[in-house]
C-alpha cells in the first residue's frame, strides 16, 4: 500500500512538471495581403523604359536603390503600393505619367531550426505550410516532435510566436523551431 502512495505521489509530481512546461501560444496573424521586405527581390517594370526596367533587392533599409531617383522605401508595402511610389518618384521630374508595375520575384527566405536533419535558411515557396518546411529541411530527426512547431512572426514592430499544427501556413521571414519530444 506504502508502495502504491509514493507511485502515486511521483507519478502527480510528474505530471505537474509536464503541465508546468506546456506551450503557451500566441495569435499569429495568417492573412493579408503581402508586405515587402528586406531581403526580397521585385522585378520592377517600367513601360517604355527598358534601362529601368529589371530586378531589384529590397535593402536592409527597406528601400529600393533606383536608378535616376535613389532609395524609395517599400518596407511594409504591397507590391501595388511600391508601384504607386516608384511612378510618383519618377514623375518628380524625370518622366512624364510613368507606369510602373511591380511583382515578386523572390521572397524572402524562411528558417528553421530544432529536430531537423538540415537546418538552416531555405527560399521560400509560396503557400508553403510547416509541413512542407520540415521536408525541405530533409525531414524529422528521430527524437522530434512530429505533432506541432512553433513559428515565430515579425508583425509590426513585435515578434510573435505560435505553437501550431503542421498545417499552419508559413511566410517569408519566419522562423519554425521543431521540439524533441519527450516521452
């Protein structure tokens, strides 16, 4: 009886240590139209003007170094929006009702981390999942937590963080760690 006591009084100790390690979470914002940032790459065109018309890398400034108007910042912008400042620079003095148009032509990598065989930076695809980023880091580590990840945001000026499914949409510039599992 003794014995069956102290089972008992380990296994409760045990199981409040679990509960006291859980996961907290976090709302991770998933829609919205996408925002530039440092780190993409935009093909900007710019009807008429083949010279200024090619690819350009949003810098660690936000801003996008153009030729004949310098840096026009896009951190935080859409690609129609980015656009729109492109054409107003441009009309400043330079062209005559400029149309410009801007798309995505490389985003910005995510990273993961944890339980993966590969770790690392990896370019991001668009409408990738934690799933898919697991298997582009060659998969689970033996010891990993195969159920849930946590993702880490930027969003405004705060980085968020979210324990979530492997179903959970991923965006450039995030961070996935993958836990060990504990049995």
């Amino acid at each position: 009886m003794r014995l069956l006591t102290i089972f008992a009084l380990a296994l409760t100790l045990f199981l409040g240590g679990c509960a006291a390690n859980k996961t907290s979470t976090y709302l991770v914002e998933t829609k919205g139209p996408y925002q530039l940032d440092t780190g993409d790459v935009v093909r900007v065109t710019v009807y008429g003007d083949a010279e200024l018309s090619k690819s350009y890398r949003v810098d660690d400034g936000g801003a996008i170094a153009f030729p004949l108007v310098g840096a026009v910042p896009v951190r935080g912008t859409t690609t129609g929006e980015a656009g729109k400042r492109l054409a107003r620079a441009l009309a400043n003095g330079y062209m005559r009702n400029p149309d410009v148009a801007v798309e995505i032509e490389q985003y910005r990598p995510f990273y993961i981390q944890g339980e993966v065989k590969t770790a690392g930076q990896f370019p991001y695809v668009y409408g990738m999942s934690v799933r898919a980023a697991i298997s582009t880091a060659g998969g689970f580590t033996e010891t990993a937590d195969r159920d849930r990840a946590v993702v880490y945001r930027q969003q405004g000026d705060q980085m968020v963080k979210g324990a979530v499914d492997l179903d959970f949409p991923i965006y450039p510039g995030d961070t996935i760690v993958i836990s060990e599992r504990w049995f």
